[in-house]
C-alpha cells in the first residue's frame, strides 16, 4: 500500500499517493526547466499549477479521495509533455482536449462589469450588437432588463485565471494555449509601454509641476 502524502496546489488542499507524487513532482519540475527562459515564465507555472488543481477537483468523488497516477496521467494527458512545446517543429500538433465554453465576464473588454463581452464570447457574437441589445431592453422594459444585468454581475463569474480566459473563448486548456495567452498579455503590456509619448510627458510635468505637490 503506497503512502498518501498531502499537498498544497494552487491554495487547494489534495491527499495523493506517494507513487502519483512523484509523477506529478517530476512533471512539474521538467516544465519549470521547460519554461527557465521563457518571458512570464512564473505566471505560466502558476496557471499550469492552477489547471492541474482544477482537474484534480473534477476527479474527486469525495473530500477524502486520494489521487492516483492514473489521475496525474490522465492531467498530463491534457495538459501534454514538455517535449510538445518545447520541439522546434512548428507543425507540432498540441495534445487534442474537449473544449466547452464557459460563462464569464470579461474584465478585458468592459465598460461597466463585461458582462455584455462576456455574452457575447458565448454566443459567438459581436459585443457591440451585444451592448446595444442591452441597452435598448433596459430602456423598453421598464428596467426590467437593468435588474437582470445586475443578477448577471452578481452571478456570473469574471475571468480571472488564464485558464477562464481560454474557458469563456471555448479554446482548449493545455500548456501550449496557457504559454500563448500570456506571452500575447506581455507582449500587449510591452507595446503599450513602449507607445508611450514620454517627449509628450515630460513636457506636460514641467508646464504643470504641481502634480506632484501632493506627494
């Protein structure tokens, strides 16, 4: 009988066996060398760690059940070895996964709580047509639709994770399309940073130098 060994993964607590420990270290660690030089590189282990506690959660039948190596085979599985994306063949093909679209708000695209982007991620629409359909229900029902978009706000949850990103888009939730949506998100950063007029800045601080007199 193989020792349990509990965990702590992604803030969620898991009784494993030993053997499967093991697997899931060593899977853990090749990918942590996978991604040594790779730019957000901590971001990506940290939503991979919180992929794999969601996986886990699926699979427990009860509070007490101990994952196995069936079940850490069965993330790899899903999630795929570190040689699928770390090979230099762009015609690699990623480990094939069941994607279902998820309900979220989009806190990306927004103008009050992305409920309206969220929506229309979902139903594969354009949120413009989406936002104009709201607003023009909230205006002729009264404010009936008002008090559904509130309950919309309250229940539906924003995408918080890289993992609910992808969810609310219906695209797979593998280690390639995790590494590819954070590299976009660093890459958007990077080019709004370097869009900056700082000319334009610099010169706007010194006709106005008491922006920093409340400092």
């Amino acid at each position: 009988m193989n020792k349990t060994v509990n965990i702590n993964l992604a803030s969620t607590f898991f009784h494993i066996d030993e053997n499967a420990y093991k697997k899931l270290q060593s899977y853990l660690n090749s990918l942590e060398k996978g991604f040594k030089n790779t730019m957000g590189k901590e971001e990506i282990l940290k939503d991979i760690e919180a992929r794999i506690a969601e996986l886990f959660q699926e699979m427990k039948t009860n509070s007490d059940y101990v994952i196995n190596e069936s079940n850490v085979e069965k993330v790899i599985s899903i999630l795929g070895e570190p040689e699928d994306f770390m090979s230099d063949d762009e015609d690699t093909t990623p480990p094939k996964e069941s994607s279902h679209k998820k309900l979220y708000r989009d806190p990306e695209d927004k103008y009050i709580a992305g409920v309206a982007s969220g929506l229309g991620y979902y139903f594969g629409l354009d949120t413009s047509w989406i936002r104009v359909l709201w607003l023009l229900l909230i205006l002729f029902s009264g404010g009936t639709f008002l008090l559904i978009y509130f309950l919309f706000w309250i229940l539906v949850p924003i995408a918080k994770t890289t993992a609910d990103k992808l969810k609310m888009k219906g695209e797979p939730v593998n280690i390639s399309t995790i590494e590819k949506k954070i590299k976009q998100e660093f890459e958007e950063v990077s080019s709004k940073i370097k869009d900056i007029d700082y000319d334009k800045a610099s010169k706007t601080l010194k006709k106005n130098p008491k922006i920093f007199s409340g400092f």
